[in-house]
C-alpha cells in the first residue's frame, strides 16, 4: 500500500449543464445530495477569490464523494477552463485526489514536472444546522497538457466537518464509499498513462486481468486499454479516447442497491460483484455498485 503524500481519491467530478435533471437522476439512484453550493476561487497562489462560475451538489460519504459540478452564468467566468471540456461531452472530466500536506504535494509534483499551479485557495458557502458558513480548501491543479483525460488536481480540506456533515451522510443505496474511477485509453498509451498516475499518485501499478491499477488507502485508479473496455463495462460509449467511463461506489448490500435502481426505472447490467448502470442513463458516465 501506498505511503504517498496521496491518501485517497477525494471526489469524482460529474459536468452538467443541467444541474435540476443530473441531481434528480443521482437522486433517483439512491444519493442523498447536498444543497447547491457555488464555488469561489482564484487561479494564482494568494490571489483574490471570485465567482468560478461553477456550483456542486455532492454525494457525500466522510471522507470521499462525488461531485455533480453545474456551469452556470453566460461562460465568461471560467478560470478552470472547464466549459470546452463539456462542450465534447457531458460526464466525467476529472477527479480531484485528497493529501495530507498540500505543500509537501505541491512540491512533490512540481518537481516531478506535473503541476506549476502552486497551492490554490478555494472556498464555497455550505447550510449547516447553525446556518451558512464557509468551507474552505487548497489545490493543486496538474498541468492539463499532461492530463488530456480532464481537470486532475489534488485537494486539502481546511474545513473538512462543515462538508461532510452526518445529516448527509446517509443513502438509500447504501452507498459508503467512492471506490473507483475507471479511464479508458488507446491501447498504445496505456503503458505511458499508468506510468504517469503511478509517477502522479507515487504508487506501485498492479495488474488486476486486463485492469491496470493505482491502489491507495482509500479508493482506486483503473486504467483500461479500449480494445478490452467492452468485456469491463459491456455495450458502453466510448465518445473520445482517452475517456473517464465510469465511477464505482461501494454498498452495503448490492442486491438492495439493485432492488431500489431497478424500482426507480434505471436498466442494470450484471458486474461480478455488483451491478452498474450505463452513461446514457446516468448523465454521461457509467456508475457501478459494489459489495465490497
């Protein structure tokens, strides 16, 4: 297991451009949401934070969740460069990992010739029970011309209770963690984009069957060649190479899981532990259950 500065993949980041249909779908698959929150920020060390131009709502689990990520106003507020991401594709366009020392992370990958970004405030205004307060969190973003897969960056959390409050912490799937994301690659670059997570992540590959992947302390990287991609997530798209495909979670009880998807009108498709629903129904990217 991984002694990297590393320590998990915080949270999967879903883009949408329509917030009220993506948030009901998650909704429909058993995810308690949070409330839309927008985000502020600044895209240089110590700078002054303003409107992203983006807002969330999550599927929060204590340590880890996923990121349902909105677009909002006319585009000219877009310092992540994010809008000519899901302009090719609404879905999975990046993944944040979570650190223990945003400095020491920081300068890991500076040296290591990923990321020039330094450690980026960011902040965004959550309800709580005792009213609005401000969570608060650095970045660090890797260099997008070596991520072509989307918007990789590493996250800290200064304020980790006011995100990952109990009242949210609950699921009618039984969802307890992120377990996974799964990128798809051309078969000639999976031996240099494994090389890359493992460089990024500072962990050893292991070779699960055709499955290339990053274990960390909490949760998985998975990368798969596309030539193998249709026996991992039958009858899925593949719209552009490389491509995030899917995210997994893990359940208490998948049949349980797969009981309430299916009586919601969701179509499932077997996995070897578990089941998964396909992008077209779940807003762009396939989302598999677990019992792990």
């Amino acid at each position: 297991m991984t002694t990297s500065d590393i320590d998990r993949i915080d949270h999967s980041v879903l883009y949408t451009t329509d917030m009220n249909t993506t948030a009901a779908t998650y909704e429909a698959l058993g995810f308690t949401l949070s409330p839309l929150s927008m985000h502020m920020g600044s895209n240089r060390p110590g700078g002054e934070r303003k409107p992203m131009g983006a807002g969330n709502r999550c599927a929060l689990f204590g340590r880890t969740y996923l990121e349902i990520l909105g677009l909002f106003g006319d585009g000219s507020v877009d310092p992540w460069n994010i809008r000519p991401l899901i302009a090719e594709y609404e879905g999975l366009h990046g993944n944040s990992f979570g650190c223990v020392d945003a400095e020491r992370t920081e300068k890991r990958l500076r040296a290591a010739g990923l990321s020039v970004s330094g450690v980026l405030p960011l902040q965004r205004d959550v309800d709580t029970p005792t009213g609005v307060q401000t969570a608060r969190f650095q970045a660090i973003h890797l260099d997008r011309s070596l991520t072509p897969e989307g918007l990789i960056h590493v996250a800290y959390h200064l304020t980790p209770e006011l995100l990952h409050q109990a009242r949210y912490l609950e699921h009618a799937n039984g969802a307890t963690h992120l377990h996974s994301v799964l990128l798809v690659v051309a078969d000639a670059d999976v031996e240099a984009t494994v090389a890359r997570y493992a460089l990024i992540l500072d962990v050893e590959p292991v070779a699960e069957g055709q499955l290339h992947v990053l274990p960390l302390p909490l949760g998985r990287v998975e990368i798969l060649g596309v030539s193998a991609f249709g026996a991992v997530l039958p009858g899925e798209p593949v719209p552009t190479l490389p491509y995030i495909a899917g995210q997994a979670v893990a359940v208490a009880d998948a049949d349980a899981a797969r009981k309430l998807v299916e009586g919601n009108g969701f179509t499932t498709s077997d996995l070897p532990n578990g089941f998964f629903v396909g992008a077209v129904q779940a807003r762009g990217a396939a989302i598999s259950f677990l019992e792990v």
